[in-house]
C-alpha cells in the first residue's frame, strides 16, 4: 500500500470530430504512470460528449486492487478556451471514472473544433494505491480464449473472422470480428445448442481485449447472459482506419477474451462434445 501522492498528465488531439457517429467511442493511447495503464475515453452519445478517465490495470483472481484519485478532465480549444471539470474517484470494479454528459456534442464542435479537430487532456493526483489479497470463490469458472490474427486486410467490409472454436467447461466459445460501416468490431460467441428439452443460460462476466504484436491494447469489460447461440461484445470499438493505423503490425493483430462464469443452469448434463462439435461445423 502507499499514501504518497503521486501526481501526472495526458493529452492528446482528437481528429475528425465531425465524422463521429452516435454511439462511437475513441480511446486514447496507454500512457503508464507509476506502473499503472492508463486513458482517456471519448464517446458521442445522443447528442453528448461522454468524457471519462480509464484505468486499464487488470485484476487477478486472488488479488483485488483500488486506486483512490482526484482528477480533472480538460476540453482545450487551440485557441485557449477550455472546459474543466473536477471529480474524486476510486479505481476499482468500476474502471471508468467522469462524466456522461461532460458538454453537449454542438457546443464542442462550435466552441471548441479547430481544423475538425479537439485536445482533451486529464490531470491526475493519485492519493492511495491498495492491492489486497483475496480468496477466489472455490466454483469460480474462469477461461481465456487467445489468438493472433494474420492477414486482417484480407477481412472485406460487410465480412467477419471467427476464431478456431474452443470448449471450456463443456461449452463451446469463440470470437467474431465483423467489418462493417468502417467499424471494426468484437465479440464473444457462444455456441452451445438451443436445447429442445430444456432451457439453459450462462452468465459471463468478461473482458474483450484488441492488441497490437508492439504491446498497444483497448480493453472492453462487460457482463451477458447467453441464452442461445449469440454474439455479445463491442460495437464500434475503433474504425477500421484507426485499428489499421494504431494496432496492425505486420498485417496481425490480437484478440483476447478473458471470462469469468458467473452462473450456468441447465447445463448440469453436459451434452455430447462430438454432437456439438458437428453443429458448429
């Protein structure tokens, strides 16, 4: 544990803001400071700016960790009118840590868009890091699907990539890209049958990672209950532009899920590995 204030800055310029659709995120580059990732996040959001800090710090099964923080996010205009908005936060379960509406989307373009471009900028005093142990839930279900993608120019717009399928704990998984409308997107496949006899579900608490070979990544936590053979994940992530520019190296990226099984029912009789397997195909 330490109390020392430890204290930092991150700034970055944000292009093509006028081509921004509703619902579409940007994520600043990792920037570590005293050993901890971290980020800023951008979102147009019906008409809002949604403006948050993010710490990218992972947690481990038997380790739980709090990064207690004053910040302040920041809104600049070249010309040196600003925005500022003040908050305290602890970094913990919750990653994110700012505001959902931080300035309505109009005001940034009128007041603060130079050259369809704007700076934002986060001022950070970390007041105390904590990392405790703790004991892991003995049932926890816990799996990680992992893969380098070669040849991602190949993908086409309006096409997807699936992964090789991987059973864990008697349930088939796997991940989709899908390139569509300039977007690149990711998500988690479940692929267990629909069961004619009884019902099932699995609920997943997980974390989509897109990385680049030279150590780039985005992060993306979420929590699902699958029900039938559907894909859940991240819309609008990155265009593809951007993914091509920030992460592709040597025409590969990688993918990653790493999945907490929360609770599964209706599972309890695993069906016939080989059956399932012939359905996938």
């Amino acid at each position: 544990m330490s109390t020392s204030f430890k204290e930092f800055a991150i700034s970055q310029t944000i292009r093509n803001i006028s081509k921004f659709l509703n619902g579409e995120q940007y994520f600043t580059d990792v920037e570590e400071r005293f050993n901890i990732p971290w980020r800023m996040r951008i979102c147009k959001l019906n008409g809002d700016l949604v403006f948050y800090l993010q710490c990218d710090k992972e947690e481990c099964e038997t380790r739980k960790f709090s990064v207690e923080t004053e910040f302040t996010l920041k809104l600049v205009s070249p010309y040196g009118r600003s925005l500022t908005r003040n908050k305290v936060h602890t970094f913990k379960e919750l990653k994110m840590g700012g505001w959902h509406k931080f300035i309505s989307w109009e005001e940034l373009e009128n007041d603060y868009m130079v050259d369809d471009s704007v700076i934002i900028e986060a001022y950070v005093k970390i007041i105390k890091i904590s990392n405790v142990p703790c004991i892991a839930p003995k049932n926890l279900k816990t799996f990680m699907l992992n893969q380098t993608v070669r040849n991602v120019s190949n993908i086409r717009e309006g096409n997807k990539y699936l992964t090789n399928t991987e059973v864990r704990f008697g349930i088939p998984w796997c991940l989709v890209i899908k390139r569509k409308d300039g977007f690149f997107k990711l998500f988690l496949r479940c692929y267990k049958k629909t069961s004619r006899i009884n019902n099932w579900s699995i609920g997943v608490k997980y974390t989509l990672k897109l990385m680049s070979v030279d150590g780039q990544r985005l992060l993306y936590n979420t929590k699902h209950t699958y029900t039938n053979n559907t894909d859940c994940g991240w819309d609008k992530i990155i265009r593809w532009k951007d993914m091509e520019e920030r992460f592709l190296v040597n025409d590969s990226i990688i993918i990653e899920v790493c999945a907490n099984i929360v609770e599964m029912t209706g599972c309890e009789d695993v069906d016939d590995l080989s059956e399932e397997l012939s359905f996938i195909m």
